[in-house]
C-alpha cells in the first residue's frame, strides 16, 4: 500500500508540472509553446510546399537546357555514321555548357563527352534522373524537326548540391522563423501577463496590508480597461467600502453601547444614591435614643424621597429592559390595533396630568395598524409627555392620526418653542435631553422616551421623525404601514 500511494503522489505530482511556477510566467510558457506548435506546423507546411517547388523547377530547368542543347546540335552539326571529324567541334560544343553534357549517336554504342567531365552514368531512358549527386536531363535529337526519329542521344546533368543547400536554407529559416516566433510569442505574453496579473499583484498586496493592519479603508486605483480584470479590482473596492462601512457601524455601535452602558450606570446611580442616603437618614433616626413623634415629619419625608428614587429607578429598569429586548430583536405578537382608539385613551389618562395644557386630540376615523396596544399606547403617551414637560403652561398639544394612502400616520405636535435644529439627528438617540427655554422638568427625565419611540416604530415597520409644527413648536411624526381590511377585536 504504501508503495502504491508513494506511486500515486509521484504521479499527482507530474500532473502538476511545472509546480512552482506563477501564472504569468505559466501563461507566457502555454502561450509560446502553442505559437511555436502552430509556427512549425506552418512552416511545415510550406517549406514542403517550397520544397516541391524548387525541385519542380529545378528538374524543368534540367529538361528545357538538355532541350536546348539537342536543338543547337541539330542545327550545327550533321550527325551522319560518318562525323568523326566533327568529333572537335561537338567536344568543344558540349564543353561550353555549365554543367555537363554528353552525346551517343543513334546505332553507336559510343559516348561523346568533353574530356574531364562529369560522367553522368549510363543511358537509360527519357527524362529526369539521379546519379552521384547530379540531376540528368535525357532527350534526342531528331533526324528533321518535328520528327520523332531519333540520331542521337543528349544529356545534360547539373549539380543537385546547389539546389540541396538552397533547400536547406528555407527549411534553416522556417525554422529560425518558427524559434523566433516563439521567442516573440514568449516575451510577448510575459509582457501581457504582468500587465494583465498587475491589479492581480495589487490586490494581493492590498489584502496582506489589510491582513496586517486590519484597516479596510484602502482603495485601489481604477483600472482603465473594462475587462474581467478591471471588473474584479472594482468588486474588490466595493467589498473594501462595505467593510470599512461595516467597521464603522461597528465601531458606532459599540461606542454607542460604551455610552449606554456608562449612562445607565450614571443614572442608575443617582436614585439608587438616594434611596441609600435616606435609608441610612431614616435608620440613623430609628436608631438614635430617645427618637419620638418629633421624628416622625422627618422620616415620613425620607420614606417619600426614597419611595419617589425607587419609582425613578424601577422606571428607568424597565424602559432599559424595553431597549434591550428591541436591541435583541424580541417583538411582541402583533394584532390588529386602532391607534385613534389608543390615542383617545392616552388623551384622556393625561389630561389631569397636563398641569394647565390643552391636549386636543383629531382622530375622527379608526386608523388601524398591525401591533401592539401596549407598545402604541407607550409610544403616545411618551409624545404627549415629552410635550408637557419641554412645552410651557397654556401651551397646546395636538394629537392628530389619519391614514396617509397605505400609511397609518400619528402626529404629535405643539405651540412651544420647538426644538433647535441641530438637534433633530439625535433627538431620538438614548440619555439625549433637550433643554430648551421651555423645558419645565430640567433633570427629571431619563432620556429614553424618544428612544422608546424610535425602537417601537421600527419594530412595527414604521419611522420616527422630528421637525417643526406649523404653529413655530415641535412635531414628532410616526408613520406605520396601515392594516386596512383586518378586523378590529370586539
């Protein structure tokens, strides 16, 4: 077995060639290696193709200068049995041509050629042939022109070393042609590659500075092309905002749950302070000899003030609790829920408690939403409060809701001196107080409602704004998506 995988891994391996190479000088060695495959494949091609040529005409040549050469005989020497005496003159003729020539009179088995030349093996047929490295053109000479009765036998031979090397030059060059090719082919591609794998280096880069520092706020520079490249540098930048952006509402997040933490800490300390303090007072007073009924005014109002800190606090426990279980994501089951009915009731609930303000309330038709009673009845009456206690006496507060298309609007708005502007974007944010020169309960409050608001709004789908009324005051709207034809519970 274990010689079988050793086996198997030599083989894995192999299949892996080259292994640790990068990509781009992979691409420039597959891209070189096919341009030369088709080079040679060309060349191939077309040096057989130039080959055949040359031989072709090589071997017509070789015929049209035997021809040649048959014609001038027959015109200057009358080759009869009895022409020895022209042997001088047909020497001196078949001497003159470049390259080699010999001449066997029709019925004499004797060869005439220049002495010293080439001898170019024996007569056999018509035609082209070889012999010891030499071309051979055969023909004959007619008795008359236009006669095919032959008087002689001509051949002309030519080197076939001068057409070897002319060949051997193409086929040189096509080869030369095919590595320079793939020379180019292989520059060329590095070339292409490290253009093409720079933003590829680049986001390497960019992702082990982020692997190193953990800061997303880097940006690479927009590729100029418009290619899978370029497509995959903007997808990187893309995904590097969101995670700075992700980063930040982190970092926002957990600075705001620093300041929550802190602030709850803070305001849970100063009733839970004063519950102590009177505690002690009062338990100093039980304690101390001969305490009687001139005590007692003393610690009626040390339980008082300790009743009213517990009842802050218990307060500021459960609206806490509230913002938890919304940060957790808990909701209530929701249901049908007429906010008109909710608000006339919390209207009617506040009244005594107005000190001296008119709540007037304009809700003529049912408005129904899917939530619940408990939470929009929270939401009003944390409006109508907030409105009391930051507007001064006689002011008014008016309570309108309608239904605004598929919309459930509620509208909580007053005449008092309006909140500064500067103010609006974090009205709505916890331990946030406004006090303005209306404000009538500086201290009092803990900071929360508006956050109460905000968070049952966006639980029921709904938002939460703020701005000014007509009448100079604030107006805080809430908008619900409306649940138009669910029934309303008898």
């Amino acid at each position: 077995m274990a010689a079988g995988g050793s086996i198997l891994d030599r083989m894995r391996r192999s299949r892996k060639w080259p292994p640790h190479w990068p990509i781009q000088w992979k691409l420039a060695f597959v891209s070189a290696s096919i341009t030369f495959i088709i080079l040679i494949a060309f060349g191939a091609v077309v040096g057989q193709i130039t080959t055949n040529q040359l031989r072709d005409n090589y071997a017509a040549d070789t015929e049209a200068k035997a021809e040649e050469l048959a014609a001038e005989i027959r015109d200057r020497i009358a080759l009869t049995p009895a022409y020895a005496g022209q042997v001088v003159l047909l020497n001196n003729l078949l001497a003159s041509v470049n390259g080699a020539a010999d001449i066997t009179p029709s019925g004499n088995n004797i060869t005439y050629r220049p002495p010293e030349a080439q001898y170019l093996g024996p007569l056999n047929s018509l035609g082209i042939s070889t012999y010891d490295g030499w071309q051979v053109a055969t023909t004959y000479v007619p008795d008359t022109p236009g006669s095919t009765d032959a008087v002689a036998w001509v051949r002309y031979g030519r080197p076939m070393d001068r057409l070897e090397a002319s060949i051997g030059r193409i086929w040189f060059a096509i080869a030369a042609g095919a590595l320079a090719g793939g020379l180019i082919a292989a520059l060329g591609g590095v070339i292409l590659s490290q253009r093409a794998m720079r933003p590829i280096s680049s986001l390497t880069s960019t992702a082990g500075q982020i692997a190193r520092t953990r800061d997303p706020e880097v940006t690479l520079a927009e590729p100029e092309g418009d290619d899978e490249v370029a497509e995959l540098t903007r997808t990187f930048n893309d995904m590097l905002h969101e995670l700075s952006i992700a980063r930040t509402e982190r970092e926002q997040s957990l600075e705001r749950q620093r300041e929550f933490v802190a602030d709850a800490s803070h305001e849970l300390r100063t009733p839970l302070t004063s519950v102590l303090a009177n505690l002690e007072l009062l338990d100093d007073s039980l304690r101390r000899p001969g305490s009687g009924n001139g005590d007692r005014e003393f610690e009626i109002d040390s339980v008082e003030s300790a009743l009213r800190s517990s009842q802050r606090m218990k307060r500021l426990v459960a609206d806490l609790q509230l913002l938890a279980k919304a940060d957790a994501g808990r909701t209530v089951d929701p249901g049908p829920c007429d906010i008109s009915a909710v608000a006339g009731n919390v209207a009617e609930e506040l009244r005594p408690l107005s000190d001296n303000h008119n709540v007037v309330l304009d809700a003529p038709d049912p408005v129904t939403v899917s939530g619940n009673d408990d939470e929009i009845h929270r939401v009003i009456l944390n409006l109508i409060d907030n409105a009391i206690r930051h507007t001064p006496e006689g002011s008014t507060i008016t309570v309108t809701t309608r239904l605004d298309g598929d919309t459930a609007e509620l509208r909580v708005e007053d005449d008092g001196p309006g909140i500064p502007k500067e103010l609006w974007p974090t009205i709505f944010d916890r331990f946030v107080r406004n006090a303005g020169p209306g404000d009538r309960a500086k201290g009092k409050g803990t900071g929360l409602g508006l956050s109460i608001v905000r968070v049952i709004a966006r639980s029921h789908g709904g938002t939460a704004s703020v701005g000014d009324s007509p009448e100079g005051g604030a107006s805080f709207v809430i908008r619900i998506p409306a649940l138009k034809s669910a029934p309303l519970p008898s």
